[in-house]
DNA sequence: AAGTGGTCTAGACCACGTC
DNA sequence: ACGTGGTCTAGACCACTTC
C-alpha cells in the first residue's frame, strides 16, 4: 500500500498549503500571486524553500513565473491548452487549429464501460458531449466526450462549448487538467464514420483514447476521438 | 535566428562543461562521478551550483542519483531504454516485451528522403536495419531503422543487435538519445504487411515515423513501424 | 564514524519590467 | 528607483549507505 513517510521535507507541507490554495481558488486564473518573499515571511520559512516549491508547481505547468513581473495563476486559455493535448497536426508539420461545428449535449446514466473507465457508482449520471470539429473546412475529427455529470453541474444549461473544454474546467468548476493518459490505435472507417466525416467505410481511422486527470489524480474526462488519416498525424515528443 | 545572450549564468557554463565530459567518454555508463563538494570545488563555484546542474542533468535522465551513494551516468540498460521509448502496450494494460525475430542489416546510399530527415550531405551513407519483432510469440511490429553510417561505424559487423539499438549507441559510440519525435497514423495493411506480420490485406495497421534526437540535437535514427492493431495500442501520458 | 546526496537558511547581487 | 524573479554563495543540519 501507500509509504509511510516517516519524513516528510518541508517543502512538502509548503507545496500542499500551495495546492490546496489554488485549488480551491485564493486565485483567480491569470492573477499573481504574493512575491516569494512574503510567501516566506507568511509561512514561516525562507525564500529557497517558497522558490522550490513555486519552481516544482510551475514545472507542472498550474503557475507561470515572469522575471521582474511576478507569479502567475497559469491560465488554460483556448491557445494554450489546445497546443498542450491537441496532438493532431500535418505530417512533419506544424500544429493544426480545428474549428468546432456541429455539438450535441445530453445528461444520461454512466454505462458499465464507462463507470469503470472513471470510477464512479452504479447510480452515476454523464454528460456526454459529442461534437464533429473540422480543419481547412473539412469534417476530419468527430469526438466522443464523458464528464461525470456531479463535477460539472449545470454544464449542459451552457449554449456552446468553448473549443477548449480545460479552460471552461478551469475557471467554472476550478478543475485542473494536468495529464491525460492516450492509448491510439487504427481502425477501419464504419458507415457512421463515411457519415460524419466524409471518408470511404472501411478507409483507415485513427482512435485516440484519452483518460484526463486533474491535480488530485482525479479521473474527470473520457474522450474518444475518431480522425481521418489521409494527411493527418498524431504527433508527440517524447523525453 | 539564434539569439544573443549578452548575459550566460554561471551553472549553464558549468553545465555545458560536465555535459561534455560525459559525451566525451570522461565516465562509462553505470560509473560514479566525484562527489558535488570536488566537483564544485575543481570547478570553482559553490556547491549549489553544482547540484543545480546535477539535478538538471538527471532530469535529463542522463544522470542518477542515489542518496547517500553517489552521482552516476544513467545506463541505458536493455528494460530501462524499452520502457522509455517503447509504446506499444495491450489496451488499458501493462507495457509488453517484445522479442525480435528476423533482422537484415545493409550499407548503402541514403535516399533523398533519408537525407532531409536525418541533414544528411549528398553522398551520405546509411545503415539499415530492418527486422521483426514478437509479442506473445506473433508477429506484431515491423521496423525500418536508418541511422548515418559515419556515426556508427562498423556496426554492420555485429553479428546481430541488441534488442534495444539505443544502449548499443550509448556504450559502444558515446551517443545518448535524449528525444523522440514521433507521428502515428493508420494505413491499411499491404501485401507486404500480409507477408511479414500475417494480418490480411486492407486490415488497420498503426504505423509510428520516429526521429531519434541525441543530447547535441543531433538527428541519429530515423525509423519507421509498422504495428498490426489487433489488441494492441500506442500508449503515451502527457503531462 | 565517515561520506554521500537532500534540505534549509540568510544574505548578496543580477536581470527584467514598470513607474 | 523600485519590486520582482533568477543566480550564487557559505554554511548548517538531516537522511541514507557503507564500513
């Protein structure tokens, strides 16, 4: 099971304080926080530590420091957080921008799949949004998306989604996107696919799956997105 | 273009310093370095200095660091460089192992396109390999490897390859590949793929186009796999 | 006990952005 | 000129490993 610590450093019990505050939102997204310096005098140890802790946070990309500026909420904008997990782009190419099109929302009972892909009960409700989003114009990726309807209420009340869905986690529901876990794989196009997005039934498809966590490693997001392959890659950079 | 610093701090010196020693051979792989209190020493600056770029460099995952035993260069043991780059796993599942099978090695001229993806000059040679891979005793991958031949002379040699190139590059050239860029897509399977991986033709198949980066952002390997996708996935978290 | 990396401190100075 | 983050130092103590 889980360590027993039996030490635990500082600038742990600092960068849980930390946490804690921005999740629960002392911070607005884009704001600043407090110089080092009175973070430290606030919280009773030296700046080094308050800097480890603000360089570990950044580093996970929920702040972002500014030289002679300050320390800054990291904002989920629509640019940014659609470069972050949008891997989709032209071969050898730079990264694409989709424009959405057609959506649909709807609230519904968590199928058995789907319970067990995001942990939750039996009783559980979804939102389910499913959504076509086009490049150059041409339908190229229709995608399939399932939110735990209790972390998000109210979202179908909204009356478009925002081509980011992370920012409006973000700043409406203070859920913070930090990894995704993607399994990809190939499929043969079926007769919703020629629907949807115009390619030959039986042509091949890419499959992305997505598991989205938050700061708390909770499973808030399952989406799968089926996309055309003719021109198109899935592109990532592996360190 | 490139820009000009007009102001270079202290450890990225010391930095460049150390990542030259350790290109150059100063330590073998599993070797320890001297402590950070003789490195900073030798090197005239602080301590702190030093550990900044120890734990840059480890990061990097071209160091390690063992509390209360020393600082080593990181070996790209067999296991360690498969997990690392090695994606294919079963959906939802543990990484699989694969085991090689059939393998071909030549010498011969690059081909324009090898030339522009590796900045390869006109009259550049390359190595190739091509060779198979098992998963639970079936064909499931097929690879085509080139790498320069001036950068890894004589390999052709061997009488035959590790099953991970990358740990061969390290101890027996001094190379470290630090970066993958890679991009999957989804072809359907040709009468080649029918041949070598027993799959029928015009069934999906995942291929996955990787370059492959050294520590100088130097491009040494070019390869691209051909992955039936029956049962299995190309897993990656992003973070 | 000795040596290593890991944490923490206090203070100095530098580079950057704003006023 | 001032405040911010970024770098650098010197020194102390802690935790881990080995002898």
């Amino acid at each position: 099971m889980t360590e027993t610590p039996g030490y635990r450093p500082l600038y742990r019990q600092v960068y849980d304080i930390l946490v804690n505050r921005v999740v629960q939102g002392a911070w607005r997204p884009g704001e600043s926080l407090p110089s080092e310096q009175s973070l430290a005098k606030e919280l009773g140890v030296s700046q080094g530590t308050v800097r480890k802790v603000l360089d570990a946070l950044t580093a996970e990309k929920l702040l972002e420091r500014r030289q002679g500026k300050g320390t800054y909420i990291a904002e989920h904008t629509q640019e940014r957080a659609l470069f972050r997990f949008f891997k989709i782009s032209r071969p050898g190419g730079a990264r694409l921008k989709p424009e959405r099109t057609s959506e649909a929302v709807k609230v519904r009972a968590a199928r058995a799949a789907e319970r067990a892909k995001l942990d939750l009960d039996r009783d559980a409700r979804v939102v389910e949004i499913t959504r076509t989003r086009l490049i150059d114009g041409q339908p190229a990726l229709h995608e399939s998306i399932v939110v735990p309807a209790h972390i998000v209420p109210g979202i179908e009340k909204r009356a478009a989604m925002p081509n980011t869905l992370y920012s409006l986690y973000q700043t409406d529901y203070g859920i913070n996107i930090v990894a995704t876990h993607e399994e990809v794989h190939a499929e043969l196009a079926s007769a919703a696919d020629q629907r949807i997005l115009s390619v030959a039934v039986g042509s091949p498809i890419l499959v992305i799956d997505r598991l989205a966590l938050s700061l708390q490693e909770r499973k808030v997001e399952w989406r799968v997105s089926r996309v055309r392959s003719d021109g198109l890659v899935y592109a990532v950079t592996l360190t």
